[in-house]
C-alpha cells in the first residue's frame, strides 16, 4: 500500500492547510517526535500576567494568542489508490490487484515526474474496467520503452 502523509494546520472546522507531505509506500515506516508543551488554562494564565505592567500584559496576551492560532495542527493520511484511480479515469477498486502497475505509475509520477495526462484513460466511458485497465498499463508500457531508450542513448552517449 502507498500513502501520502500530510501534515499543517486546521485552518477552520472544515478546513485543512497541509504544509509538508511525505509518500510512504510498502513497509515504509516513520517516527515523529512531536515535543508537546501544555499550554495553562485562561485562569492560570490570566493569574500569571496580573503582577505584570499593562504594556507587559498586552505583550503576554498576543504571544498567548499567536501560540494558541497556531496549537492546533493536524495530520491526515490519504489512500493513494482511491486517488491514482480517480486521477487515472479508471473505476473503483480497479487497481487493487494491480500491485506492479501501481508501482510503476507512482515510480512514473514520483521518480519521473510524468504528466497524468499521459497516462490515464482516455476512451469511451462505457468500455469494461478490465480494459480500461489495460489500456493504462498500454500507456505505462510505451512511457516506460521511452524512459529506458533515453536512458540507453545518454549511456551510448557517455
């Protein structure tokens, strides 16, 4: 399985701001370390700035305010399948089985940076999903061909 894993802020009730993602695929695995620092509640904050002048006070209220706007992070992991297929123009669950073309369209996107549009299926609508599924592993093919003679041409070149 291949995931994107993203993490940013929630920017409101229904709103996620993602500002760093990583893919993780097969046994990948990831460890992070988040250094949690509790925040006092309003009456122990509000107790700790009485003894402070009133230009102090308004200093420790905007910092409070800047540190509570941006406390509240999330992380959202997306499926890449689902997403693949919905990119690809193909049906749901179409490319469960297909273990070795979702690696190569991802090693095509991620390694290559190939455009989608080459990729995808672009037939009739009412065609099986089996072959609309071959008719993308057709395009990898053909990507793949023109990878591997460029790769023997820059060699022959060297």
């Amino acid at each position: 399985s291949s995931f994107l894993l993203l993490i940013g802020k929630l920017a409101g009730p229904d709103t996620f701001e993602p500002e760093h993602g990583i893919i993780l695929q097969n046994k990948d695995e990831l460890i992070i370390p988040l250094l949690l620092e509790e925040m006092p509640s309003a009456k122990e904050f509000k107790d700790a700035i009485s003894s402070l002048s009133p230009e102090q006070q308004r200093f420790a209220k905007a910092f409070r305010s800047m540190k509570l706007s941006s406390s509240i992070f999330g992380v959202c992991v997306v499926q890449l399948k689902p997403q693949l297929e919905l990119l690809l123009n193909l049906p749901e669950k179409s490319l469960t089985k297909e273990i070795r073309l979702t690696q190569d369209l991802l090693s095509l996107f991620i390694d290559y940076q190939i455009p989608s549009d080459l990729l995808s299926y672009d037939g009739a609508d009412d065609l099986d999903p089996l072959s609309k599924v071959e008719v993308v592993k057709g395009h990898v093919k053909k990507v793949f061909d023109m990878v591997d003679e460029m790769k023997d041409r820059d060699l022959k070149e060297e």
